[in-house]
C-alpha cells in the first residue's frame, strides 16, 4: 500500500495530487511538457512490473477518483498549464484503470495519452499561450495553429473520430466484458466534466472574437518557434484512430 502511495505521488494520482497542477503553473511550457510525459514513465514502468504483487480493486478505485477529480477540479481554470495538469491528473486516471485490466490496453493508452498532450504543450509553447485570454486571440495570427488546438483538445476530450476516443474506447470494452457496469458508467460520467472545460476552451479559441486589445496589436512581434516535432504529434494526435487493430495487436 505504501509503496503504491508513493508511485500514485509521483504520477500525480488522486488524492496525493495537489502538488502538480501547482508545479506546473510554476514551470515554462517545455519543463511542463516534460513533467507531464517523461516523468511518468519510470513510476508506469514500475507500477506495469510490480501490477502482480498490487490490489486491483485498489488501482481500479485511484483510477476512478483521479478520473472524477481532475474533471471536476478543472472546471474553474483560466491558465492554460493548470487546465492540462487537470487533464492529465484525469487521462491517469484511465490510465490506472487501464492497467488493472489489460497490459497491451495500458501501452496504446500511454502512447495515446504521450502524444495529444506533446502535441498541445508544443502547440501553446510555439504561440506563447498560457492563459484563455491568449486562446481567443491566437486566431488573429496564426489560423491554422489555432483550428489545430480546436482539434487537439477535442481529441484530448475523448471524441471520436479522434485519437483520444480510441483508449477510452478499448477501456470501456474491457470494462463492459468484465461485467463492471457500474465502474465503466462512473467513468464514462466522469469524463463529461472534462469534455466540457475542454469544449469551454474550444470555445474561447475559435468561436469568440476577442476584443481589439494590446495583446493583439503586438503578439505578432513575438517570434514563433517552429518545430518539425509539432506537425507529427499533431497528425497523429488527431488521425490514429484508423490504426485501432494494428496498435491493437501489436502493443
């Protein structure tokens, strides 16, 4: 139980989690892009080695609470980094779920989870976005990066026919074929609070007009970065979904 506390820490799981979305408010986008995927892959490598020896009742349990409080928790966000560790204090949630179930589902899960979010944190770090107010103005001069957030989050938010509806999906199925109705209920309900904060910053970004602010009349003088890494977690952020069956059997 201890050692399971400690690696729930780490990963920012419900209910030892209020350090993170802190941190990352903290940190600039490239070390929050790096707290929220690298590091989390050495307490999931330990947790997939050790999942014999742990309780799966208990893992099922922390997945469903990291599930419901980083929905809820979300909601009253405006900073674009807490917004994210809120979500991904959630995606663990399916994530730990995910491992109590079904090795193979927990990989195509964290590749899943890996790329939508390098994706956005790359996409936000290019236009200098980190808050709301910054979303609404994107459009003024980058478009295209701007229906590409649109899409991102939208994936992150579990839609189909996007990325992010393919381990929720495949989590749902397992749930389903275990006869764990109840559980694979409460899960599903609780990603519709984070559907909705994601949908509130689709919103915010490409259906509203900002006012005509100092923010917009100068972000064009702020140079943007670009990145060949960006385009590729972008297209596979938004396009993988065709791929269920390979990554399916092959993971």
């Amino acid at each position: 139980t201890l050692l399971t506390l400690a690696v729930m820490m780490k990963l920012g799981l419900a209910p030892v989690h209020a350090w993170y979305p802190e941190v990352l408010q903290g940190s600039t986008l490239t070390i929050a892009l790096l707290i929220s995927t690298w590091q989390k892959l050495a307490p999931l490598s330990f947790l997939y080695m050790t999942m014999n020896t742990l309780n799966p009742k208990t893992l099922l349990l922390i997945g469903l609470l990291s599930a419901l409080f980083g929905g809820f928790a979300g909601l009253n966000q405006t900073q674009t980094r807490k917004i994210l560790a809120f979500s991904s204090i959630a995606h663990m949630g399916w994530l730990i779920t995910a491992l109590s179930l079904n090795p193979n589902l927990t990989t195509i899960t964290l590749l899943t989870y890996l790329t939508m979010t390098t994706a956005i944190f790359l996409m936000l770090n290019t236009t200098a976005t980190k808050t709301l107010l910054d979303l609404s103005i994107m459009g003024a001069f980058t478009p295209t990066m701007q229906i590409m957030t649109l899409l991102t989050m939208m994936s992150l938010g579990g839609l189909p026919p996007l990325t992010g509806f393919l381990p929720k999906w495949l989590i749902m199925k397992e749930l389903v074929m275990m006869n764990m109705l109840p559980l694979s209920t409460a899960l599903l309900l609780s990603s519709l609070p984070s559907l909705f904060f994601y949908v509130r910053v689709t919103y915010l970004t490409a259906l509203t007009m900002a006012p005509t602010t100092t923010n917009t009349e100068h972000k064009w003088r702020l140079k943007t970065l670009t990145t060949t890494l960006l385009p590729t977690t972008t297209a596979l952020a938004l396009l993988s979904l065709p791929l269920t069956p390979m990554l399916y059997n092959t993971t």
